[in-house]
C-alpha cells in the first residue's frame, strides 16, 4: 500500500457502505477546493479522469 493509500482506505472503512451521487460528489470536490486552493489541480485531474472513464477513444 502507498502512503497515501491511507486516506481511501479510511474513505473505504467510514463511508464504504454509503450510497452518494456524482453530483453530491462534485459538490464535495468543490468545497474541499475552496477551502484548500492549492489542491485545484490535482482535484481537477481527478474530476476529469472519473468523467471519462468509459470514453473509447482513452482504451486504444
């Protein structure tokens, strides 16, 4: 396991069992965002990647 690992498994341990949706998910994101700016585009990576997750152009 990497070191930052530890937070997923945390998020997985607490909340594993949660149902959410996507949207409530973005809103997340754009707080966390808010309060911690440096973290913009990383958090926006991550955005993205989920996003397009199932785009055929990104298998080939």
């Amino acid at each position: 396991m990497y070191f930052t690992d530890r937070g997923i498994e945390e998020l997985e341990s607490r909340r594993g069992e949660e149902e959410v949706t996507l949207g409530w998910v973005a809103e997340q994101l754009r707080t966390f965002v808010d309060l911690n700016p440096d973290f913009e585009v990383p958090v926006e990576r991550l955005a993205t990647w989920l996003a397009r997750l199932d785009d055929e152009d990104d298998d080939e």
